[in-house]
C-alpha cells in the first residue's frame, strides 16, 4: 500500500470513529428545532472497480490513486444523512431525474458552478443527500489534474476542495 493510500485509509478511519461525536451533536441540534431522526452510520463493503461514470453518457474516468484507495476502504459510505456513493450506484444516481434537474440548474443558474465551467466529461458525482435534491458533491476532473476536485453545494452554499484528502480534512474539523 502506498503513503497515499494509507494517509487517505487514516482520514477515513478518523471520519469513522469521529462519527458519534458528529452525529450527537446533529441530532442534538435538529431535536431542539423539533425534528427527531436517527442518524446510523452505514459502511458498504469495498468493490473492486477501476472507473467512474460521469455526466456524459458513456463516457467514464480512471479512478485516481486517492480515489482508488477510499473505494477500496468501502462502497458506498451514509453519515449524517450524506451518502457518499458507491461506485455501483453511482452511474444510476447521475441519471435519476432529481440529480439530472439539479444538475441542469446548477449548469443554467449557478454562476461558476462546477456544471456551467466544465463539460460533463468531467464531472462526475461523489455523494448525495437522499429527499434534499439541491445537496450533491460533485468530482471534478480539472486542467488535466491526477486527482479530481471536490465541489460541494448545500442548498443555497457551495465549497470546494483540491482534492479527496482536502475534502476528508474538512469533514474531519
């Protein structure tokens, strides 16, 4: 296993085990608003693949090597609502007609979106929060970079990461 692998396999071990501290203060939060959830943390099993899927029809990426090593840690990963896609999801979740209205809105309206400035060669789909359309994660593959970037959007917020081991950082804080 390279230092890379290993370094993204820690911050995925942290992201784990920080979770019941996460996940109490959500739930913490939303019951003193009124909303009473249970929010498990789900951890598919790894499958092996080598591609991605991204938003143009047929057309798939290599896995980086970051990207390589958090889909051989798991499949698809739900924490705190999110669900940071399988790969074997992944392709059938671009297509579905929420992700695919969101998706075109954000490439119409949302001046400097990850999907207005790139084509969708180069866009793929990192995670979702399943019932909130607006919230997608996309990967994006960026002047001829190794590793993809990470675009956030939250409703109404956006945020972006250099790459997946910036990204867990961010989770992490």
């Amino acid at each position: 296993m390279t230092a890379q692998n290993e370094q993204i396999h820690g911050l995925l071990d942290q992201v784990m085990s920080d979770y019941a501290r996460k996940r109490f203060a959500v739930e913490r939060r939303l019951a003193e608003s009124g909303t009473i959830v249970d929010l498990p943390l789900l951890v598919d099993p790894p499958v092996p693949v080598e591609e991605i899927p991204t938003f143009e029809p047929g057309t798939k990426r290599f896995l980086s090597s970051m990207l390589k090593a958090r889909f051989e840690y798991a499949s698809a990963i739900t924490r705190l609502g999110e669900v940071w896609l399988g790969l074997p999801q992944t392709g059938e979740t671009i297509q579905s007609d929420s992700v695919q209205t969101t998706f075109s809105s954000h490439r119409r309206h949302w001046q400097d979106s990850a999907p207005m400035r790139f084509p969708p060669k180069d866009i793929s789909l990192f995670a979702i929060t399943p019932g909130v359309p607006q919230n997608l994660t996309y990967l994006v593959w960026n002047d001829g970079r190794d590793e993809p970037e990470l675009w956030r959007y939250q409703g109404m917020n956006s945020r972006s990461f250099k790459d997946l081991r910036d990204y867990l950082r961010w989770v992490l804080t």
